[in-house]
C-alpha cells in the first residue's frame, strides 16, 4: 500500500491544501497523488480540479498508470479496512468544480472498486462528472463496486456524477457501491448497472444504503442483477432514505426487483419511477418488497404504463393501491400532490414526468397540433407551463441566424426555417437550457 506523505507543493499544479487555495489538479498524474493522502491524518485536505482530466493516455500502454497496475486499469485511491483501523480510506476533500474525469476503467477482482475505493468520515467529493471508458470493459470490481466511490462511511457527495458502464459481484451502483452514514444530494448516475455474479444488491445510483440519505437525485439506465435490483438503490436498510428522487430505465431481476429499489427496509418519501420492470412475482413499480407496509413509502408513484406491473410493492407484500399512475398522469403536477414545486422539483404540464430545477430537461418531442407557414418558415405558439422562469426560444446554438422569436401574448411565436429542428428554452440570463424541443409537423 502507498505510504502516507506530508503535504507539499510538489506534484500538483499549484495551491497549498486549504479550502480557500486547494492542491490544483491538472493532469492525471497529480489525480494519481491522492493516494498518497490517505487516512485521518489529511482529513483537512483540499484538493480542486484545475480542468478536465483523461486518464486514457495514462492507463494505456505505454502510460505511467499502465506500466504500474496492467490489465487490471485505475488503482481505486483508498481501500476499505476493518474497524477501528481506518486508515486506509480517504478522508479528504474533492472539488471537481464543475470539470471531468473521463477514460476511467478498472479491471478487478477486489471489494471496493471506483475512482476512489473507500472514501471515510468528513470525506467530501463535490461538483464532479466521471465517465468510464465503455471500450476497456468501464468499471468492474467484486463486491462493492461504484463508479465514483466503492465504499463510502461518512461522506458527502453533492452535484456528483456518473456516466459508462459499472459492473460487479455484489453491492454494485453507478455511483457508489456501498453506503454508510453518506449523504448524497444532487447526485446522478446515467449508467449501465450489472451483476456479473452471485447474489448481491444492484441499484443504478446506489447498491446498498445501509444508513444514510439521498436526496434530489437520480438514475437512468438499465439495472440488472439477481435480487435486490432497484432503479435507484438496491437495498435500502432500516437507517436509509430515499426522498425527493426518481429513476428511469429498465430493471431486471429474479428476486426482489423495483423501479426505486429491489428492497425498502428504510424509508422512501416523494420519488418517482418510471422503469421498466422485469422481476417475476416480487417485482414492484416501486419496491420489490417492503418490510414495514405502506407507512415506509408516501407521496410516491410509478408510471404503470411502463413498469409492465400493478403493484407498488412485488410478492407477498402487493401494495397497488395509489401508486401505480398512467403516462398522462405522471405528466401532470397534480399527481405530485404534497411535493415542493416551488423549490425542488419543476415540471412541463402534460409533456414529461418532473425533474430537479438544478438540472436540464431532458429531450421532448411536441407535435405542433396547428401551425401557418409563410415564407418556407414554420410558425407556432408556445406557452411556457410550469414554471415562472423568463425564456426566449431559438435552435440549438443561440447565435444561429435561422430563426426569429417574436414574443405573442401570453406565449412566444416562433419562426422556423424547416421540419424538425430542434428548439431550445433558455434563460435569458445565459442559465443552462431548461429543455431541448423537436418540432414534429404533422
């Protein structure tokens, strides 16, 4: 194992360690140093990205990380140990602000597999985007495996990230593997999530919360494994909680498998899923089974047009009534009854299930019921429902010349040159898009 080191100025970009001038991190090579901070020892250490960071090059042959560790890819920064020796996790502080870790893959047959491997108490991994590298087999581990953190006690993840493949034997999610005492909070996971063997959890953000809290998060992309295989989380134990979260994709397994998670032990309180469910008789829109009744999940619903299912909760515990909702009612906001609109959640009425206001919409396609065409160019009315954000409408590149917005009433008019281009509503204060349109004409 890599040996402690005291803090220096050497081997990152620039910076001293603190909050206000963390270690930069420029390049894959200083991403690599974390390993040498490791334990309680450096918990107030703060590290930042500089810019994004490829590992491909470093992990290739001939690079500095494939000559090291091989076939066996990125040597996850911190390992788990049993209590009370914790030295092996890493206690400090993450910044991406904003930037990418991309070209990550691991090969391995070990517990607590990801860009970082163990992540231990006051750890804080924030403002980060991890791609893996589909090409080399993404991330794959044995048990506890996730594509940012493996095992995480005490932590904070918050505007976290995953895109790519993760894959493992047990306690496998998108973005973290294991959770304990950890909470996550405008997290997303956009990942294929698979169980390579055996009988452990799978969840598409998260395999197992055994006690902590997720909040205003998310996961879309298919899930499969063999019980306890959930949307969101696998398993969530008696000290866990789900709330004000949701989970797209498709959920596959034998036993125990939900669109939210494949087992509820803790509570789940205003989420949504709206998987498909592939599970056999313990498969729920919701949960693959719950251990305390109805009280345990509130305010939460399923769309049942595509889970394939009826209940809210699978087996022995067949608890339907009041969570299952068609399509069309999971685009309206007052299914959402008892949800904050205000604050959390936003939604386009009759168009798409809600989503977080600190995120994009996703893409919608709108059919222009009537439309008057003059001059080659389209024109047609849009109402902006939902929400009370000022909006001006064009193409997808905002300087394009092709099209003229004219504000109308109550709506916008908007002119566009030929079928089927794509729209977008933005902030006029330059905000990320709130959501991509395609125009389809009839």
């Amino acid at each position: 194992m890599f040996a402690a080191q005291a803090l220096t100025k050497e081997g990152f970009e620039s910076g001293i360690g603190t909050k206000e001038h963390p270690w930069m991190i420029a390049d894959a090579g200083q991403l690599d140093r974390l390993r040498f901070f490791l334990g309680p020892v450096h918990s107030n250490a703060w590290f930042a990205l500089a810019n994004d960071v490829d590992l491909a090059a470093y992990l290739s042959p001939g690079g500095t990380g494939y000559a090291e560790w091989g076939a066996a890819g990125w040597s996850p920064i911190g390992y788990p140990t049993e209590w009370p020796n914790r030295s092996g996790g890493f206690y400090g502080k993450l910044n991406g602000n904003g930037h990418r870790v991309s070209g990550l893959w691991i090969n391995r047959d070990s517990t607590g597999v990801g860009l970082f491997g163990c992540t231990e108490e006051g750890c804080e991994i924030l403002n980060l985007e991890v791609v893996s590298d589909a090409a080399q087999g993404g991330v794959r581990g044995a048990g506890e495996t996730g594509g940012i953190v493996g095992v995480a006690f005490g932590s904070r993840l918050a505007n976290a990230s995953m895109r790519g493949l993760v894959r493992g034997a047990s306690s496998v999610g998108g973005l973290i593997g294991m959770v304990e005492a950890t909470v996550l909070s405008n997290c997303q996971a956009e990942c294929t999530v698979a169980l390579d063997a055996g009988h452990g959890v799978a969840g598409g953000l998260v395999g197992g919360l055994h006690n902590g809290l997720v909040v205003s998060s998310y996961a879309n992309g298919p899930v499969s494994g063999s019980y306890c295989v959930g949307g969101l989380v696998g398993s969530v134990n008696t000290y866990g909680t789900l709330s004000n979260c949701y989970a797209l994709g498709r959920v596959t397994g034998n036993d125990r498998v939900g669109g939210v998670a494949g087992s509820n032990f803790g509570v789940i309180s205003h989420v949504y899923s709206a998987c498909v469910v592939e599970g056999g008789t313990s498969a729920g829109g919701l949960a693959g089974e719950n251990g305390y009744g109805t009280r345990a999940i509130a305010y939460s619903h399923f769309d049942v047009d595509a889970a394939g299912v009826t209940n809210g909760v699978g087996g022995g515990y067949a608890l339907g009534e009041g969570y299952g909702k068609t399509a069309e009612e999971m685009w309206r906001q007052a299914t959402f009854a008892g949800w904050d609109f205000d604050a959390v959640w936003s939604i386009r009425e009759g168009l798409a299930c809600p989503v977080f206001r600190w995120q994009p919409y996703a893409p919608v396609s709108i059919k222009v019921a009537g439309f008057t065409t003059a001059a080659g160019a389209l024109a047609f009315t849009w109402r902006d429902v939902g929400t009370n954000v000022p909006v001006v409408c064009g193409k997808a590149r905002l300087s394009d010349a092709e099209w003229t917005p004219l504000a109308s009433g109550d709506g916008l008019t908007v002119q566009v040159h030929g079928a089927g281009a794509t729209l977008v509503l933005d902030a006029q204060d330059g905000a990320p898009p709130y959501r991509f349109f395609t125009v389809i004409v009839p």
